[in-house]
C-alpha cells in the first residue's frame, strides 16, 4: 500500500473516524456538541476519490443513548456501522440511500459478554467476544474470531417463520446490491456475466425461500399473503412448484390465482420477445430503455420454456375446499394431540416443498452449464433429443461423457 497525496479538503466538523474502500474514502464528522442526553450527532461522507465526487452524504443513525464504536466497508463494499448498543446498520441505496438495521446483539451475546467487531460480508458478522468488563479484546492469549450470522430484528412472526422472514429480507437486501454493481459495471464497459451468474444464484435461493413461505402461509390461513408472495417468485418453475405445492394442500381456489398469475407472467413476455423481434426486424438500435426487454428474454431462456405460451388450463379438482385452523411452519403447536394424520400431512407438505426446491436447484445447474457452453447448448439438446428417440423401449444407460458430442450426423 501507497501513500500519496492528491487532494486537501477541509471538512464541516472535528473527524471521529475515517475508512477506505477501493476508491472509496468514508469519513464520519460531528455536526454539532452532543445533546443534554448525551447522544452523539454525526454526519457521514463518501468520496470517490479516482472520480473526484461525492456520492453519498448524510445524517449517521445511532440508537438512543449509544455512541459509535465501529465503521467500515464490508467485504463486498457496503458501508457499515456499529453502536454501543449492540446495532449493526448498513448504507444501502434503497429508497434514496438508507440505513438497514442488519443485526441487533441482544438477541445473540450474554449479559456479561461485549462485541469487538472485525468485520462483515453479506451473510456473517465478524467479530471478537470479550468478557465485562472488557470493552477490547487482549493481546495475550490470542482472541478467537467469532462469527454471528445476520438477522434482521424484526417483530414476532404470526408464521412462527422468523428466520425465513429474515432470510428473505437478507436476499433482497443482496439482490440489490448485486444489481447495482451490474449496473455500474455495465456503464463502465466491463463485462457482467460473472455477476449476472450470482444475481441467478440469489434469486433462485429467494425462489426457495419464498416458497416455504407460501407453505407456512397456507398452513396459517394466510392466502392473501401467499398469493402476494408468487408474484415475488423470479423462475417460472417456480411458479408452477408453487402450483403444484397449493394442489397438494387442496387448495383449488389458490391453485386458480396461481395459475393466472403465470398466465399472465407469460402474456407478459411474450409481448416483450415480439417487441424486442420488432425493433431488430426493422433494424433499429437498442436504446437504454430497452435493457428491461433483454433481462426478460434472459429470465424466458433461464426458465426454459419450451412449449409456446398459451394460457395453461385452470386446475379443477373435486376435493371441496375446507377451511383449516392456524399452524405454525416449524411443525404442531406443543400441548396439541398428535394425531397421525396431522404428522402424514405435514410430512407430506415437507417433501413436496423440499422437491420443488430440488426442481429449483436442477434448474440453477442446468442454466450454469448452459452458460459456459452457449455455442453447444442447441447441438446438446438437439442430440438429447435424437437419444432419446433411438432409446425408447431399451432401458435408459448412464452416458459416460454427458457433454460427449456425437461425430455422426
């Protein structure tokens, strides 16, 4: 590391602290004295120093009656903060650029116990347990790192599903930031596709995340709720898991709303791929405006739809629709009967949430080898299908080579 001196500014207020990202300089000031109730008022600045600007600029949130005792970068670039309070926050550019409450250490450490933090990425915070009345930890014997996974500190769940709740805020919270570093990427000419495999990976674990939701809800009478959550769902095989699971739970009026929602997610698309064919047939550029129509066709070809898009048939079952009492996600509430028929059909609803996760995780692999092989992906199908026509009536062999490309033509 070098240092050498490029700019002189002069600052607002007396400096509390400094940190340092890539190009990225943070400075924490003072605003003003502290108040009567001795709380701390801080202002925060970022400098892209390569660029000579400065994008971000604010007020820097502190819990009642704390003051600051940690700041820096994460280890994907996101600025971070820590009071005495035990409240990790993170700089996010949501909703204009604001700060999330990440963490809350009372829910974690003992009464005679302190953080020292190191760090963080975007799923673990790093830090040093230290014994009261420590406030650091000691040279002798050498500290041992501790690692705390982040958690959002949200209210009781009425799912009894907190930790599913926290992870679904987690991936958002990841997915936008991922989109955004593809956005500054894209504008700055480099290429984005190892990004763009990590935005797929995020938003096929929030694909699984959101349908043990839609379990949970339609355990607790939460059809509403279940229906807001499909339209979250990135994949369309998502969806029709989610079809799948709400038939299994014989839900038929459910399993109708689902199957608008996909009917109406493919009308979409098939607007957007004859728009996009429209523009190229009469050879027109794309603009900025049309990068929502290419994500689109991205998602179409990720989800491999095969069949042209027609409106799928409703799904009609006999079963009569019943109304079920409120349960809690994690199983049957303590102090209840277990009857055996309640424990076969919440071990059926575990197995089909877990093999729609399965249909879930064959679809992320199938579109990671798709796209590190793209010029083979059409001759592969093309032979898959040419086997599996030679094959019918023989009984099915495991390939030795599944990217083994036939000479015979």
């Amino acid at each position: 590391m070098s240092f050498f001196l490029r700019h002189i500014l002069s600052l607002d207020g007396p400096v509390v602290t400094a940190s340092g990202f890539h190009d990225q300089l943070a400075v924490v000031t003072h605003v003003s004295d502290c108040l009567p109730s001795n709380d701390q008022m801080l202002e925060f600045k970022v400098f892209n120093i390569a660029k000579g600007t400065q994008p971000f600029k604010g007020r820097l949130p502190l819990s009642p009656g704390s003051h600051l005792t940690w700041f820096g970068f994460s280890e994907e670039g996101q600025l971070s903060s820590y009071d005495s309070k035990g409240v990790l926050r993170v700089f996010t550019s949501l909703y204009g650029g604001s700060w999330l409450p990440l963490f809350s250490s009372s829910k974690e450490k003992k009464s005679n116990e302190n953080y020292w933090i190191v760090g963080l990425n975007a799923s673990k915070l790093f830090c040093i347990v230290c014994k009261s009345p420590d406030l650091f930890p000691q040279v002798m014997p050498k500290p041992v790192l501790t690692l705390l996974d982040l958690s959002f500190p949200l209210a009781s769940s009425d799912l009894g599903a907190e930790a599913l709740e926290n992870e679904f805020i987690v991936n958002n919270v990841n997915l936008s930031q991922i989109q955004k570093r593809m956005e500054e990427m894209a504008s700055a000419g480099l290429d984005t596709r190892l990004l763009d495999d990590e935005a797929f990976n995020t938003e096929a674990a929030q694909d699984r995340c959101i349908l043990r939701l839609v379990a949970c809800c339609c355990n607790g009478d939460k059809l509403i709720r279940a229906t807001e959550l499909v339209k979250l769902l990135s994949l369309e095989k998502s969806v029709q898991g989610a079809i799948k699971l709400v038939t299994k739970l014989k839900l038929p009026n459910l399993a109708e709303r689902f199957n608008s929602i996909l009917e109406e997610r493919l009308l979409s698309e098939t607007k957007d791929v004859f728009n996009t064919s429209f523009l190229n047939s009469n050879g027109d550029v794309f603009t900025r405006g049309d990068v929502a129509v290419s994500k689109a066709s991205t998602s179409n070809e990720r989800s491999e739809i095969s069949e042209p898009a027609i409106p799928l048939p409703s799904v009609k079952l006999s079963a009569p629709l019943f109304k079920k009492k409120a349960k809690s996600c994690d199983g049957i509430k303590p102090g209840k009967e277990i009857t055996h028929d309640n424990q076969a059909a919440h071990l059926e609803i575990i197995r089909e949430v877990k093999n729609i996760e399965e249909s879930v995780n064959a679809e992320v692999v199938k579109t990671n080898i798709q796209s590190k092989y793209p010029s083979n992906s059409l001759n592969n199908e093309q032979q898959v299908n040419k086997t599996a026509e030679m094959n019918q009536g023989q009984p099915p062999q495991r390939p030795s080579n599944p990217f083994f490309k036939s000479s015979i033509k």
